[in-house]
C-alpha cells in the first residue's frame, strides 16, 4: 500500500510521455508514406518509358508488315511471323508478373484497411480523439489505394485475357501467307497498338494520381505538424 503514492505521483509522468509516442509513431509512418509516394513517381515514370518505346517498336513492326506484304517480301513476312510469336508470348509472361504483383498489392491494401479499423476503434475506445482523427485520415488514404489498386488489377487481367487471345490466333495463322490471313494478321497488329496506346494513358493516370497522392500526404504531414 506504500507504494500507491508514488506510484500516483508517477502516473501523470507516464502518461504525459503517451503523446510523444504516438507522435513519433505518426512521423514515422508519415516518413514511409512519403518515400512510398516518390518510389511510386519513379516507377511509374520507368514505366511510361517502357511503354512509349513498346509503342515505337509496334509501329515500326506495323510499317515493315505494309512494306513486306506491298512488295510480296515473303521471307520478310514469315520472318515478322516469327518474331511477333516470340514478342506475344514474352509479353504475355511480363503481364502475367505484372499481374501478380498488382494482386499482391491489393491483399497488401486489404491487410492495411483491416489494421486501421482495429486502431480507430481502439483510438476511441482508449479515450484518444485525436489519434483516431489521425487513424481514420489514414484508413480513408488506405481504402484509397486499394480501390485504386483493385482498379489496376483488374486493368491488368483484362489486358492479359486481350493478349493470350491474340497471342492465340496468331500462333493459328503462323505461316499462312493467303490474303485473308495477311489481312487478320494486319488486324491484330493494330489491336496491338491500341493495346500499347492504352498502357501508356493508363501511365499518365497513374503518375498524376502518384502526384495527388504525393501533395496530399506532405500537406496532411504539414497539418499534423502544425497541430503540436
């Protein structure tokens, strides 16, 4: 019973230091979301990269199909049979690992939702109002990202689903050389394209939407800061 004084006297020292912990571990999550943001810019930005110079090497593909198929250049064209097999079916395991990669983002996203929930109910139930105002700013930031990257994923099944079709009827007209061929074969060629063009306005998407994200996570930074 001796001890229950100091112990008292103690307590208020004790809890004083519960903000500063919370405090440090905001900053430190703030500081990931932060480099989360840039390595996204990056990456995004390599990939509208890839995806231009994807674009450039189909056109060219395309013109030297209207060049070998004006002149009757049939080892030009068994030739351009071969390498497009080989590119489809290179594509295809990229998009497959691109795939993959966004799946894994979206359970990652989902693990994230689950634990803000459980800390904004605990916030509040521990009588903590304004670390729960900062959990549900974070909750609302991680159900972002996952409609976001649900969105993605799906952008990325649907494109692999387009490729194995075409990579399919290719693989069927390989070698065929007859006019109606000549002609479905230009056609897949310019889905192609549409393909590559539609990779490269979904880059732009996603490195305006990194830019969004970066401003929001430095000015709610910045507003945290302000608050102390």
């Amino acid at each position: 019973m001796r001890r229950l004084p100091a112990l008292a006297l103690a307590l208020p020292t004790l809890l004083a230091g519960v903000p500063a912990v919370a405090r440090a571990h905001d900053d430190g999550r703030d500081r990931v979301e932060l480099h989360q943001d840039h390595r996204e810019v990056r990456q995004d930005r390599r990939a509208l990269r890839d995806d231009w110079r994807d674009l450039e090497r189909m056109e060219r593909r395309i013109a030297q199909f209207d060049r070998a198929r004006a002149s009757r250049d049939l080892p030009a064209l068994n030739g351009l049979d071969f390498e497009m097999a080989r590119d489809l079916h290179h594509e295809i395991d990229e998009n497959r690992r691109e795939l993959a990669r966004a799946e894994a983002e979206v359970r990652r996203d989902q693990r994230e939702v689950r634990s803000e929930r459980r800390e904004v109910r605990q916030d509040y139930q521990a009588g903590r109002p304004g670390a729960g105002a900062n959990d549900r700013r974070d909750l609302r930031d991680d159900r972002r990202d996952l409609r976001d990257d649900r969105f993605d994923a799906t952008r990325e099944r649907e494109q692999l689903a387009r490729l194995e079709t075409i990579a399919v009827e290719w693989d069927s007209l390989r070698g065929h050389l007859a006019p109606p061929a000549l002609d479905r074969k230009r056609f897949l060629l310019a889905q192609l394209q549409g393909l590559a063009r539609q990779e490269i306005q979904a880059d732009r998407r996603e490195i305006h939407e990194d830019h969004r994200e970066l401003r929001e996570d430095r000015h709610e930074r910045g507003e945290d800061h302000g608050r102390r």
